[in-house]
C-alpha cells in the first residue's frame, strides 16, 4: 500500500513536524523605515513617557474645571482671556483662577489646567471668556504618559510590525530595531511536464505555476524565496538540486512528485537528505492529501503536491505556519477571517479535513458565502474565491444556511 495513504490528521502532523525542529531565529538590526513586516526579534522598551506632556485634543480653552461648574447657555460662566497656547512651544503662565488660555488641538497644556472647554461651547467678548457648559477635570486631554510609561514594554518579543507599530515607535524617538532575519526558503518544482512560464507549452506540457504563488506566499509571510529551477523526473539531477537548497536555505519545499506513483522521486531524495527523514507521509486535507513533511538535517522539508489549488491550500496549512515559528513569531497560524452563511449545501467526506474556495457576497440579509466548485489543477478557482471554508473530518458536510469561518486568501 502506498505510504501516503496512511494519513495523519492536519493538527497532528503539523505538531509532529513543530516538535521535531529546534528554532533558534537570528536577528539583525535594520532601519525603522525598512522594517515594515519584520518580527521584532527583542522587547521595546520605551525610555520615555509618551505624550512627554500633557495635551489638548481639540480646540478651545484650557482651564480649571472648577470655574465652569453650572455653566449653561442661560447662566454662563464668565472668564478673563489670559494669553494663547502658541503651537510647539510651552505655554508663557500658568492658569490662574477665574482664567482661561486659548489652545489648539495637540497644544500644551499650562500648569493648573485640568481640562479644556470645546470652542463650540464658548463665545469670546472683549477681554473674556462666556463658558456655555460645564466641563469635568481630564476632559478634552491627554494627560502625561497615558499612552505610554517610561519602562513599559511596548512591543514584545515576536511581533509583526505593522504600520501603526513603526508609528509607536517613532513617536518614542526609536529609528533603528532588532528584528529576526528573514527564513530562506529553497523551492524546487520537478516533473517532465513542467516548462518556464514564457515558454510555450507542448502537447501534455504546463507552465511552472507553483514557484510563483509558492514564492510570493513565502513573500507575504516574510521570509525570502529563493527558486532552484525545474528538474526532470531524474533521481541524480533532483538529489543535486535539493543537497544544495538544503545547505543554503533555512527550510526546503518541493513541489510535484509527492504522489504515489512509479515516477514519485520527492520522497526517494528526502529519504537521503538526513536524520530522521520523513515524519508524515499524507494527510487527512483535501486538496492535498499526499503531503510529505520531514526533517532532515535540523531543516524542515515538505514535499507539496504539484496541482497549484493543493499545493497553495497545504502551503498556507504547513508552511506558512512554520516560516512565522523561523521568525520567531508569537503565534501564527489562519487567524483572521469573517463568518458567514452558505449559500448551499457543502458535501464532504467523513474522515478528511476539506479546504474549499468560496466567494463572500454581500447581501440585504448579511454576509453570504458560495462555494467556488473546483478540481485541484484550476489556479484561477482561488482567483475567483475570497476565502477558503474549512469542512471539518468528522462532518459529512455543512448545510445551507450554516454559519462557517471564512478564511480570507490574502
């Protein structure tokens, strides 16, 4: 019986290969600009408070909240006008009692001011201030450091930065980060049939699709794709190929002959690439039940089927979860999605785990999701799809109607 129809459930085989691998993330320092994307490799610890001052966040009078208390429209409070707040510099006095200060949204406060008043609420006449309601001490300001204390960590250990997170920390001063190096991950496409992309296909020929969207998932989750080219369905050429991706790169996949086939050469050259070799040879997914994951050399190696559905769908189960681990990553895996209602019944078979393409449609009675009907060779099937619906093992399907988790192909 051929190996790969022993198969292993998709949670167990990827623990199985997480647990057989050592991850030890190298860093190195880049410019804040540059590190978009990048996972911070040690803790952020602000040295500052942040605001270094106290601020107001809109447009009006600073004063004390104490002085506007009962104020309305029909018995205002009155104020003396005692200067203006210029932008970017520190206020000339402070507040005294009875008194109110112009400023300007993101303006310092002066001393004794404990809140601000909306310009909407006042009106000005010579010399004072008619205050038209009361306000409560802290409103309209941001007070020292309430977004961040000086010793606080503000990015973890793990992090993906995100643009908000290169704004925290430029607004700290912070120009230069540590930050994991990026997973180099050697791809390798194999099979007679397989052709560069501008080359003209031949009868029974198709062009190499799987380096590509192989290539730039490895991209979008952050590590660095490097391509080794097609092989023939040649032991020696193959074997050569995957030596030297395996002694360059942090992580191997191969893409075709991972089937159970007179012709299969992917599981023969991992075999030979190291210790302990294969861990998992099939899986309970469709598409992509002959997966092979391994480890060979302290290195992960997965063989991926060569249809591009089933190679995408499995690479974002097992590979992508594994580049982020590379990065050090705090946790990884599908986690953003939407849920929604199936338009139709969704047949599956008991035993696997299916992963099916859908499209998300926007309707009167909320968020609608229809299946994209597929065989595993069709790349534009997850052109046309939104996201993809997981049928879980033990279900027969899911019916019409049912709420399910889209998880968006991004």
């Amino acid at each position: 019986m051929p190996e790969f129809l022993q198969l292993t459930p998709p949670d167990q085989a990827l623990n199985r290969l997480m647990e057989s691998l050592t991850f030890r993330p190298a860093s190195e320092e880049v410019a804040l600009r540059d590190a978009l994307g990048r996972v911070i490799a040690e803790p952020v610890v602000a040295a500052s408070a942040l605001p270094p001052f106290p601020r107001s966040t809109v447009d009006g009078f600073a004063v004390m909240a104490s002085d506007t208390h009962g104020a309305s429209e029909n018995l205002p409070a009155y104020l003396r006008l005692a200067g203006e707040v210029p932008m970017g510099a520190q206020p000339a006095q402070e507040l005294g009692s009875g008194c109110a200060i112009l400023i300007h949204t993101g303006g310092m406060l002066p001393d004794n001011a404990d809140a601000v008043v909306m310009l909407e609420y006042t009106q000005q006449i010579t010399g004072l201030v008619e205050i038209l309601r009361p306000v409560a001490v802290g409103e309209n300001l941001i007070r020292t450091g309430e977004d961040v204390q000086p010793g606080e960590i503000v990015i973890p250990a793990g992090q993906r930065l995100r643009p908000q997170e290169i704004g925290g920390l430029a607004a700290l001063g912070i120009t230069r980060v540590r930050v994991t190096k990026r997973p180099r991950v050697g791809i390798l496409s194999s099979g007679d049939e397989i052709v560069p992309t501008l080359v003209e296909p031949g009868p029974g020929q198709v062009r190499d699709v799987n380096s590509f969207t192989l290539s730039a998932l490895v991209q979008q989750v952050g590590g660095e794709a490097v391509c080794y080219g097609i092989f023939s369905d040649q032991l020696e050429s193959l074997m050569a190929g995957a030596q030297r991706a395996i002694q360059e790169c942090d992580l191997v996949v191969f893409t075709a002959g991972s089937s159970a086939s007179a012709r299969d050469l992917t599981s023969r050259v991992i075999s030979q690439l190291g210790k302990p070799g294969i861990l998992v040879h099939g899986v309970g997914v469709r598409p992509g039940k002959p997966t092979i994951l391994a480890v060979c050399q302290e290195k992960a190696v997965i063989g991926l089927p060569g249809n591009p559905v089933s190679a995408l769908v499995i690479a974002r189960i097992f590979l992508k979860p594994l580049i982020e681990r590379l990065q050090g990553c705090a946790s990884g895996g599908m986690r953003s999605g939407v849920y929604a209602r199936l338009t139709v019944n969704l047949p599956s078979q008991a035993g696997r785990e299916d992963w099916v393409p859908v499209r998300l449609l926007a309707t009167p009675d909320g968020l609608k999701v229809e299946p994209v009907f597929s065989k595993s060779n069709l790349i534009f099937s997850l052109v046309r799809g939104d996201g993809l619906v997981r049928v879980p093992p033990d279900a027969t399907g899911l019916a019409a109607n049912e709420l399910v988790w889209v998880v968006p192909l991004d």
